[in-house]
C-alpha cells in the first residue's frame, strides 16, 4: 500500500529542455531552459523535532554521507531561535530527528541569535563546519535571521558532533564597497588537488535594494580566513544565493545548482525555483550556461516559495533536497523538506 501512495505522489517532467520565461517586473534575468527532474514530494515535515528543535519549521537541507548513512544538516525554526540540526538516513526518504547540533552563544558573539545552515569538510580525522551566524532576528515566535549573515566555524571528529566552536576563526569577512558586504554565508566546498575551493553567498544593499550573488573563496588552511574572489562567478543581477555542486565524470562537467529570488508586486521577493548552471572550468562561469530545475510548473506540493538546493548521488539518480512552504505560500516559516530526482549521467539542457 505505501509503494501505491508513494508512486502516485510522484510525477515525472518532460525531457523538452526549454523552460517559459518569466518577466519579473524589475527585469532581473530570467532563465530559458529547463532540467528535468521527477519530484517525490515532501520527505521530511516539521514540528517534531527533540525538545521542539523545529517546531516552527525546517529548511535548508544540507546532505552528506558516511559509509551507508546520509546526515541531514536543516534549519530547525525552533523555540529560542534557528539553530543548525540532524537527522540521518539510508535511503533519503525516511529520516530520523536527532535534534539541535548547534547552540545559539552568548551576547556578545555574532552567532547570538542564529547558528544555522552548515556546510563541512573532512580533513583527516576533522571534519570542519563552516555554518551561518547572525545577532540579528525578526521578533519571537519565528526570529527570522536577519543582516548581516556571517560564516562562522566549528570542528568535530565525527559528523554527528559533538562540534566546538571556534570564535578565533574568521572565515569569510565581510568587506566594504564589494559584492559581499551584507552577506558572506557559507556554500559548498571543493576539495582540489591543491586547496579548497568554497562557493559563498553574497550580498550587498543598494539604494535599500539587496543584490545577491555567488563568490569563490580559497584556501589551504581551514583553520585560517579565506581568500575571497574580487569579482563574483555571475552578476549581481542575477539575484541567486547558496551553492551545491555535483562533478559529471562522463563529461568532467561541474554543475552548480543555486536558489533564484523571484519578485512579484504581491508578494515581493522570495526565492521562487531552483536553478543550475553549468561549465568545465570549476573557477570560470556563464550566464548563458543555466536552466530552471524545480519550481511551481514542476514541484508536486509546492507553488509559491521553493528553498534552497543540496544535491548529492545516489545510484544512477542525483538526489535533490529542498525546502518549501507548501501551497502557494511564500513564507520562510513553516517549511517541510522536499526531494526531487535527476537522471544520471546529468546532461546540460543546451
């Protein structure tokens, strides 16, 4: 009976590579193509979490594996504030809670009110965390991470925790009169032959208007600040934020899939689809070179706000884990965690 119920949740998108453009009213770019994915709805729900760790909501997947067991690290909207939390898996769908790994510090730290979306590394016996801190919210109930969003680190011998926190490391500043001053977030991490490559998030504010993007930032020490990219992989016009990048051996192809921030006269901003691009150089990107993957045309259960990407393989599939509100919500509260699946090898939809 569940293969039943499971199998008609689902429902598969056409091979046509082409995606309807949108026209947003600011004319922030749009994207023309589209990648096909099959979504299987929503995997994990919110609100029961250990000692209330979500209660408000879950978003921001980010996924890993060890051996057999797949580690979700998502934003637990909890009752002291959004903190970073666990839960594992074997097969991606059926996960089990283990509660907050990251505790909010004291007032006199940056990740005061918020410790929330991490990204990790391995390097030898260290797995390092690089995970979002911020000392400003929106009021209670929901504390809405605000500005400015910070990297912060901390480190552990096992994945699961516990982590330490290390205030004396400063990953990625911010810096004035660049692409990044309001935002240098955590992305994914490459590991290459010679030194780690980080894809942030950026943003600054102009004339009141946020403008996001995504850098590169270097390094050859985890434990020290990152060498942060004067310029951003793609314009500040096209308003994407967060990174997960799987490598296509088939075609040493490197696809970077991204959150796109939409804007209606209604609703205003919110990140409104999933987007990739896509390029053989790991340091190099072009706009031309992008495609839509989930947004309302294709998600099952969601048509408003759709959250950000982690993507990670699994069999001959790429699995995709987002967050939604659900319906035609765009709020950031009260968000489940969805999965969708792409084909592999993955083929550019050029």
């Amino acid at each position: 009976m569940k293969k039943i119920l499971f199998l008609t949740s689902i429902i598969a998108v056409s091979n046509i590579a082409s995606a309807q453009q949108k026209h947003y009213l600011d004319g922030r770019p749009s994207a023309t193509l589209r990648m096909p994915c099959t979504d299987a709805g929503i995997v994990m729900r919110y609100g029961d979490g250990p000692d209330s760790c979500d209660t408000y909501g879950a978003r921001e997947a980010v996924v890993n594996k060890v051996s057999s067991t797949y580690y979700l690290f998502y934003d637990g909207a909890g009752k002291t504030g959004w903190l970073s939390c666990l839960a594992t898996s074997s097969d991606l769908q059926n996960w089990t809670k283990k509660g907050a790994i990251l505790t909010l510090g004291d007032s006199s730290k940056n990740d005061s009110k918020s410790a929330s979306s991490p990204w990790v590394v391995q390097e030898g016996d260290t797995w390092h965390m690089f995970y979002l801190g911020t000392p400003n919210t929106t009021s209670a109930p929901y504390r809405i991470p605000s500005f400015p969003y910070l990297t912060m680190k901390a480190q552990s011998p096992r994945l699961e925790g516990p982590w330490v926190k290390q205030y004396n490391v400063t990953p990625l500043p911010p810096k004035l009169n660049s692409y990044y001053t309001v935002t240098s977030s955590p992305g994914y991490i490459v590991k290459t032959t010679s030194e780690y490559v980080m894809f942030f998030s950026g943003a600054t504010l102009t004339n009141g208007i946020t403008r996001r993007t995504l850098g590169i930032a270097r390094t050859k020490d985890l434990n020290a600040s990152w060498v942060m990219g004067e310029k951003p992989i793609v314009p500040l016009t096209e308003q994407v934020e967060n990174s997960s990048v799987y490598f296509e051996p088939t075609t040493s192809t490197c696809f970077l899939f991204t959150n796109h921030i939409g804007i209606t006269e209604k609703d205003g901003e919110y990140t409104d689809a999933v987007w990739v691009y896509w390029s053989k150089d790991l340091y190099h990107w072009d706009t031309k070179h992008k495609a839509v993957v989930v947004d309302a045309t294709n998600c099952t259960w969601a048509k408003g706000a759709i959250g950000m990407p982690s993507v990670i393989p699994f069999g001959n599939r790429l699995a995709l884990l987002y967050d939604a509100p659900g319906g035609t919500s765009t709020s950031h509260m009260l968000r489940n965690i969805g999965l969708a699946w792409l084909n592999l090898p993955l083929k550019t939809p050029e």
